[in-house]
C-alpha cells in the first residue's frame, strides 16, 4: 500500500498526526502527491458546512471563531479552523495570536486549527482552502472556519467561497464604507459589529444600515441568485471577548444555510442537493487548478521567449504569437466559421 493511502486511511480515522501531515501534503507538497490525497479522500468527504470569517486586521475575528467554536462544540458539533493570514512569511504574529486565542480549545479532540500563509501556491489561495476544507471534512469535521484577513482581492474571494461568509467589524476599525470599496460587504451574508462594549459601536451600526440599504439595490447578478431575495444580511452586535450575541450569530449562519439548501436546485446522488455555493465553490476550484498546470506548462517550455523576441521585433503579430503558443500545448484556436 502506498504511503499516502495509509496516511488518508488514518486521517479517515481521526488521527490527527495524519491530518496534519495530508494537510502539508496538499500545501507543500509536489503535484503527484497532493493528486494523489485529493483522488483518495474527494468521493469519501462528507460536505462540511464552510463558515468564511473575514475582517479588517484587529477587528476581532479571532476571537469570534473563538467564542463560535465554543458554541458550536456545546452542539456536538467538530470543528475544523483554517486561518489564513496574508502576511504570516514576514511577521508570523497574527498567527501566533489566533494560536493563543483558539488555545482554548487545546486538547478538546473535537477542534483542529491549522494556519496557512496566503503565499504563492499552486491555483492559489482559492485552491488550496477549498483543498484543506475537503481533509478536514474526510477527518470528521462538520464545520469548518476559515478564518481571512478581508483586504485584498485574494481573500475576498476566498471568503466567497464559503457557504456563509461573516464581515467582521468593529468601532474605530475599518468602517463601512472601505469594506463596501474594498468588495468585502458585497460576499458578506452576516454582517457583524464586534466590541460592541466599545463606544461607536452604535454608529458603525447604522452605517452598515445605510451601507446595506444602498448596496441591496445594485446586488451583482450571481449573489441576486444564489443568496435567494430572501435573505438580507442581517446586522448583529458582539462582544466576542465575552461570548456575547455569539448564539444569535450562529442561529444566523444556521438559517442562511438553511436557505442556501432550500434554494438548491439540482439534486445529486446521495439524496441530498447542492447548492449554488457548492457550485460556485468546485467552479472555482477546477479553473484555478487547470489555469495553474496551464502556467506551469508554460513555463516549462522557452516558446514564450521565442515567440516574444518574433514579436518585438516585429516579425510576428502578437494574437498570432499567442495563438502559436497555445497550439504548442496541444491547444488549438478554436474554429471560426465565416
Ligand atoms: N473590548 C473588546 N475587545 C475585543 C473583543 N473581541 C476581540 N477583542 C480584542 O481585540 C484584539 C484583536 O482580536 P483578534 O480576535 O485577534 O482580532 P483579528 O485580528 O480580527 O483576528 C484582541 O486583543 C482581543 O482581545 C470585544 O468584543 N471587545
Ligand atoms: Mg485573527
């Protein structure tokens, strides 16, 4: 038997060692192998329920998964937690305080934390989350945090992968309006003002209200159809630090997700159905992987220095130039019929 199917044998029966090391595996690992464990454990995951938590740095973020998990192991639930941090090569401290905060939960078999630095990889962040969440829910994990930072493009869109994304915000800290510039209030499905022990907290509130009413109008297409007219997101107030207004937190992703089921359209074999996120979600998955190996192929070959010494100068027009170095991977233009 292979190493690598003894180890998804292990993870399967919730040793924790072994997830560990098939999570280094997809992340780090070379392409055969992280193959390999994505083969294995893709037909056996059951579907975790994916909670993206995401946030201006210092907003509390930490401490809500924190307070959640709590909350979600008074349920019975097991709780898988990615937290994502952008900026973990160079500082490593953010990490090293969503480590203390979720410390906590240490030694309770039912929580699982890992990190993961937001650096280049392959397909991505985008790919590699959606990769961790599939190991954590092959181990038994219901649900699964991830926990980004909501500043760049990257981490929104990993927060729009989730099945229910929480904006995270507080007084003082990032206000409503940069969230709504920065794209971030656009995925958000529950909007959360934490410190709410902190004065201001009144105001970001009914900005976020204002903020709202102004968006719902202009909703992009696909978040009109998979968040259902149904759902508004809703504002809540939270004292993370304090455990406070957590149940209504989750009482809230649990209805959204509620709806997200109800609104699934096509049914799949197992009797259960899926939904636009989960579409979404592999959609993104496959092109981020298939755009990757496309890259790499790339730039395994020297066609692109040749055709692009043709094109400066001047002997090869550059659509041409492009369409050579496709059919060079086997990829033809497609035919146009006049
Ligand atoms: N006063 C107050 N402080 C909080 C609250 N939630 C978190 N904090 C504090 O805010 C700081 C940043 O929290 P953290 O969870 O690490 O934020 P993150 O960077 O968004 O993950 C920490 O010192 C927390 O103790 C809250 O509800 N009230
Ligand atoms: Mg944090």
């Amino acid at each position: 038997m292979s190493r690598l199917v003894l180890l998804c044998e292990q993870l399967i029966a919730g040793d924790r060692r072994a997830l560990a090391r098939a999570l280094t595996v997809v992340e780090d690992g070379t392409d055969d192998e992280r193959r390999e464990v994505i083969t294995i454990l893709h037909p056996l995951a059951a579907r975790a329920r994916i909670i993206g938590i995401t946030g201006a740095p210092g907003v509390g973020k930490s401490s809500v998964a924190d307070a959640l998990i709590t909350a979600l192991r008074a349920r019975d639930r097991r709780v898988g937690v990615i937290a994502v941090d952008p900026s973990s090569p160079f500082t490593g401290g953010a990490l090293l305080g969503d480590r203390v905060r979720m410390q906590s939960h240490h030694g309770d078999d039912g929580v699982f934390v890992r990190s993961m630095a937001a650096r280049d990889r392959l397909g991505g962040l985008a790919a590699a989350a959606p990769a961790a969440a599939l190991l954590l829910a092959a181990a038994g994990y219901d649900d699964v945090i991830v926990e980004t930072v909501g500043v760049g493009q990257s981490e929104v869109d990993v927060a729009s992968l989730a099945d229910t994304t929480v904006l995270v915000m507080a007084p003082g800290l990032g206000d409503a309006v940069q969230a709504a510039k920065a794209g971030v209030l656009e995925v958000a499905d529950v909007l959360v003002v934490n410190k709410a022990d902190q004065s201001g907290a009144g105001m970001l509130e009914s900005e976020l209200r204002t903020m709202l009413e102004i968006g719902h109008a202009t909703l992009p297409m696909d978040r009109a159809v998979d968040a259902s007219p149904a759902w508004v997101p809703p504002v809540l107030r939270t004292v993370a630090v304090r455990s406070e207004g957590i149940d209504g937190l989750l009482a809230a992703v649990t209805s959204h997700g509620e709806l997200l089921v109800a609104a699934a359209h096509a049914a799949v074999s197992d009797g259960g159905h899926v939904t636009t996120r989960e579409l979404r979600r592999a959609r993104r998955w496959v092109g981020e992987l298939a755009l990757a190996a496309l890259r790499s192929r790339l730039e395994a070959t020297d066609r692109l220095d040749v055709l692009a010494a043709e094109v400066a100068g001047r002997r090869l027009d550059p659509l041409r130039a492009a369409d050579e170095l496709l059919a060079s991977l086997g990829l033809d233009r497609p035919h146009v019929e006049h």
